[in-house]
C-alpha cells in the first residue's frame, strides 16, 4: 500500500491494514448501531492533518519518541516526504491500525482500565501507563502480530487461536514494527496523547447517548402505534 500524498492528513482514515480496513465498512442489520472505530480512526485522521495543532501526533512519535529510545530508530530516507521530513509508509500503517483497535471492545477496556497492581509498581509512571498495560497484554498474546497480520493462503487452514482461522507469524513482524508500537503507548500516556484518549472517548459516549435516545423514542413510538392498532 502507498500513501495517499493527496489527503491532506498524514494518517488518513481507513488507511490501515486490510483486516481494519473490512471492520470500518460493517453495517450491522440492527440500527441501532456505534461504530467506535470509525469514531476513533476519524479524530486520528483530524489529529494528523495539516491544519491540525503542531506538533501532529505521527511526527512526535516517529521523529521525536522513537529516535529518543533507540538511535537506529531514526530514519533519514522514507517511502514519502511530509513537511519535508520522511516516514515509512508502513510505520503509518501500524499506527493506524492499532488506533482503530482502541475503538474496539477490547481496546476500550485497555484505554479505561487501570490495573491497581500496575499503578502500585515501583516503575509506574503515568507516562508509562499504557506501555506497562501492553507488556501485560503480550503475556497473553503478541497485539502487534495481531495489529499488523496480513492474510495469507495459510490462513483458516491453521487454527492457532480458539475463534480464529488466521495464521499468525511472529516473523512477519519486524523490530521497528515493535518500536513503532511502542513509541504510541509512550505518547497515549503523554500528555497530548491522554487529551486525544478523551477527546475520543467523550466523542463516543454522546454518539452512544444519542443512539440510545433514537431506540428509545422509536420503541416509544412503535409501542404507541401498537396500543392504537389493538384499541381500534
């Protein structure tokens, strides 16, 4: 995939990995129905533009976090320019990617929860919040495998996981994949990032608020009309 250098946003919405990219389109037969992901991969594309606050959230993280923790994390040649600095479009990817899963069920609990034992540690930070509440997730299972799979014929062949038909590789993911991921935990915990997080989440709470209201007054309707029709 390349980057699409006309959107003015350098993490554009829907530009993910092909799994997140089918979740953005689900239509539920229901109605009444919030796609969180949608909510959330939309501020993330906003949060990147060109007229949005500097600085954009990819940079701080691509060209101020991960050169901070590791120098072989800098890059000086990428797949594209933005404002005249380079990015690997992949990086992009993985990023975007594993902000929609914060839209998810799962990735919500993993914004809101805190885990006490976590926040009592010696180590605890703030900052350090949600790379303290991955590393607990990868006892579990490997996210960024997870995050960046890409189907292959391999897959629904092997069945590595209780409800999944998908064959995950660890080697198909790369150290600066890792780093990538790891460089969003520490801007979520940041103080940009926790505005982000709220910002989504607030956005979310009143489209769910609304939905709600809709299911209400249409069942309030419906169940009117009904009394109608019998009392006739």
């Amino acid at each position: 995939m390349q980057h699409p250098l006309e959107n003015p946003s350098l993490a554009p919405y829907g530009f993910v990995f092909p799994f997140f990219q089918t979740r953005l389109k689900y239509k539920p037969a229901i109605g009444f129905f919030v796609n969180r992901e949608k909510i959330i991969a939309k501020f993330w594309d906003k949060y990147n533009r060109a007229s949005a606050p500097r600085p954009l959230p990819v940079k701080t993280i691509i060209h101020e976090i991960l050169p901070a923790q590791a120098s072989a994390n800098r890059i000086t040649k990428g797949s594209f320019l933005h404002d005249d600095l380079p990015y690997l479009t992949r990086d992009i990817l993985v990023l975007s990617s594993v902000i929609q899963w914060l839209g998810t069920n799962v990735g919500n609990c993993f914004l809101e929860s805190l885990d006490s034992n976590l926040s009592r540690q010696p180590s605890f930070h703030p900052e350090r919040e949600f790379r303290m509440k991955l590393a607990k997730e990868m006892q579990r299972a490997d996210m960024v495998v997870f995050w960046t799979h890409v189907c292959t014929s391999r897959c629904n062949t092997v069945q590595l996981f209780p409800n999944g038909g998908c064959y995950y590789d660890s080697r198909e993911v790369s150290t600066r994949d890792r780093a990538v991921v790891d460089g969003l935990m520490l801007w979520l915990g940041r103080n940009a990032g926790r505005t982000f997080i709220t910002e989504c989440l607030t956005r979310i709470s009143k489209a769910i608020d609304a939905t709600n209201k809709r299911r209400w007054e249409e069942t309030r309707i419906s169940s009117g009309l009904l009394r109608h029709t019998s009392q006739d």
